[in-house]
C-alpha cells in the first residue's frame, strides 16, 4: 500500500471512532475477542457501515497455555492451571495464539482469511486455519534516572551483569507470553546456552512478578532499573510521566520476541458465510493499521502500514525466528523446568517495604 493511501485509510478508519459504533439491523456474527473494546468496536462499525457483515463484540475466551493440546497444556507445579475455557463466537480475534493453535490441532477451524495471505509465515498457521492481525513485542524497559554511569542496556545478556544485581524485572515465564517468550529463547539460543543465562540471572537475583503491568510498576518506580514488558505495558510507561527507555532488544544477534494476535473462524459459527466474510475484512491490513494506531503497544507485522512515534512495525526489526508451532513444542518440554526455576528465586518485597530498605 503506498504511503499516501495509507494516510487516506487510517483518516477514513479513525473518522469513524466519531460516528455511532452500532451498526444498523441485528448482530449476523458474533466476534468473541479479548482485545481494546474501542478498536474493536469501531473496526466492526467500520465494516458494517461499508455493506459488510454486521457484528457484535462479545467477550473474548482468554485461552491459555493450559488450553493446548499434550505436554504443552498439561499441568505443573507452579504452572498456569487456568480451565479450558467455554467455546465462545462465530469469529475469534485473541490477543494471543494459545486457543487458536489448540483448536487447529484438534481440527475445529474453517480456513484462514484469504486477506491474510500478505501476512508474514513466522505469524500464521502453517495449516492454514489462523492468521495474526498485529502483535506485540518483549521490550526491554529502562528506569533512566536510575542508570548512572551505564548505557541502557539492549541485549538479554547485560541482564546478567553485576551491576544490575537485584534490579531487574521480569514477569513470571510459567504462562502467558512470558512462557512463550522463553520457549522461543531455548529455540533460538539452544538449550545450553539458554540454561547457562538462566543460571546466572538467577545468580543476579531477579524480580519475579505474576505479570508485566507489575514489571512495569517495578521499574517506574525505581525498584527496578530494568524489566521485561510486553511492549502494551512499556508504552503505559511511555506514556505516563515516568522518565523511562523502551528498548528493542537483542537487535544485532537473535533479535526481538513478537507474539501475535489470531484470528480465526470455528466450524460451529453460526451462520459460516457471514462470519468467513466478516473475518475477511477483519483479517485485512486496514484493521491492522486500524488497531497499531489505537491500542498503544501493539506492532504491525506487515510491512508498509504506519505506526505511531516511538513503535516499530516488526517488518523492520531483527526478530526471533521460531514459528508458534515450535514455541508450543518448546513449552512441552521446558514449561516445568521453568516453573521450578522461578518458583526457587525469592519473591521480590512489597513496594512499600523496599522503599524503606533503601
């Protein structure tokens, strides 16, 4: 898509946030997603208004790691034990991939949208029954007040140095995109190499916290000096007052994490041409742009669509390599080695008792 026509799209999507979001006539599709309501509701409007399939958002399934299929679901100590969540819409757009891979496994998903071809391999089924519209990346965060005489760090292996001992963050790896995340890291390191930089970030004594909006927390407020955030949790921090560095890490070796969104159609849907056509529209690149210049955070996979100040499309990154069907075997092997290992840290003090241990 050329620059200037892009400029004309995203005006044209945006115009419409200022227009009723309700689109005329009952709901022919339902649309069971757990991203911005906002976005979501107007990309629908957008659609319907246009003489697409009219939707109605309903709320999203929220499918774990726990909801895949063999070892990579199984329960372990100290693991993600979330239920099987109820099957839910006649199309899904999930914030991550966990459900969507489940159900492609088990052969519960109509072909992909044809719209979704121009979408990079690394972030859609290889069997054809899901692709992402958007992701986000793992960021490194950096409290800048905080660095004294360092440069901010922008490798994974300058978390293991001395002086950041007891100062970095990072959310647990037993669920979510953090384990994901790490299942990419013993693909793309290998496994020797990733357990020697577990060895030794453990010997730098982390901050281990249940989720990124807590890494967040940890950092702005100085307890840390740097965390691992989802980078929808950094641009918070970006946003706020905080003086703080987003960082794009790992850029000249195995490069950035992105996990995707999916989307895809089940075969109970309701009434399947609706949906499949709805889901066409929602797969093309114009909701991409659409939802990259809404929700803060999210990065565009496609290249040529633009983003906002301070947001890289992850066309034009360094990024890890493995695709989701590796990750998800990853997960079945290392998912209990990594629960252990973060189980066996310390958790870190509560805000207010390390302010007074300063």
């Amino acid at each position: 898509m050329k620059p200037l026509r892009s400029v004309a799209v995203l005006a044209a999507l945006l115009a419409a946030c200022s227009k009723s979001s309700a689109p005329q006539g009952p709901a022919e599709v339902q649309v069971s997603t757990d991203l911005n309501p906002g976005m979501v509701d107007t990309a629908l409007a957008m659609i319907a208004r246009s003489g697409g399939p009219r939707g109605e958002r309903i709320p999203g399934m929220h499918a774990g790691v726990s909801s895949l299929p063999g070892a990579a679901g199984a329960p372990v100590a100290g693991g993600e034990q979330a239920p099987t969540p109820a099957e839910m819409g006649d199309v899904r757009w999930d914030s991550e991939p966990y459900g969507a891979i489940a159900a492609a496994a088990k052969g519960l998903l109509l072909p992909a949208p044809a719209t979704g071809q121009d979408v990079p391999p690394l972030w859609k089924d290889p069997g054809g029954t899901w692709v992402a519209v958007g992701g986000r990346a793992v960021l490194l965060l950096v409290a800048t007040d905080e660095l004294g005489d360092h440069g901010a760090p922008v490798r994974f292996t300058a978390l293991t140095e001395p002086w950041l001992k007891g100062k970095v963050a990072i959310p647990s790896p037993t669920g979510g995109m953090a384990l994901a995340h790490f299942a990419a890291l013993f693909a793309a390191w290998g496994p020797e190499r990733m357990e020697a930089w577990l060895k030794q970030l453990k010997a730098n004594e982390p901050q281990i916290y249940p989720t990124d909006d807590e890494v967040r927390q940890a950092v702005v407020s100085g307890r840390a000096i740097v965390g691992l955030a989802a980078s929808d949790e950094a641009a918070k921090a970006a946003a706020s007052a905080a003086h703080v560095l987003l960082v794009y890490p790992n850029q000249k070796s195995i490069g950035t994490f992105v996990w995707p969104t999916a989307l895809s159609v089940p075969k109970t849907a309701k009434n399947r041409e609706a949906a499949q056509k709805l889901a066409e529209r929602l797969a093309d690149r114009s909701v991409e742009q659409l939802l990259v210049a809404r929700v803060p955070g999210y990065l565009p996979l496609r290249s040529d669509i633009p983003v906002p100040p301070g947001v890289r499309s992850a066309a034009n990154l360094v990024v890890i390599s493995v695709d989701p069907s590796r990750i998800v075997s990853e997960i079945g092997q290392r998912k209990a080695s990594l629960a252990a290992w973060a189980a066996s840290i310390p958790k870190p003090l509560p805000a207010g008792a390390q302010a007074q241990t300063k």
